[in-house]
C-alpha cells in the first residue's frame, strides 16, 4: 500500500480526517466504540483478503 503523506486524524494511528470522521459517523450511527469498528473493519478485510468464510458475515456475503 502506498503511504500517506499527509496525515490529518488524530485517531493514534496513521489517518485522514476524512477516514476519521467516517469512522466516527460509524461508531456513533452503531453505538460502537472506534476499536470495535476498526476491528470489525480489520476482520472484514482480512476475510475478504484470504477467502475466509465464517458466519461472521452472514448470508448474503459469498463469492459467486
């Protein structure tokens, strides 16, 4: 992945303010604290990533 050159969020971690705010919106949408989000997020693509299916996702996510 390419690297940020500007960072903007303040969220500890190498981030835009937009990706912040967006995260932000999830969280307060959801009730979600921002760690559960990131690690839903994570997990999401790490799944995605290897092909791993597991009942986290749901019906509806498969791969055709």
């Amino acid at each position: 992945m390419k690297k940020l050159k500007n960072f903007s969020g303040y969220l500890g971690c190498r981030t835009t303010g937009n990706i912040e705010w967006m995260i932000k919106s999830i969280c307060a949408a959801n009730n979600r604290s921002v760690s559960e989000v990131i690690n839903y997020l994570c997990r999401l693509f790490i799944e995605d990533a290897y092909e791993i299916r597991t009942k986290f996702l749901g019906p509806g996510h498969e791969k055709p």
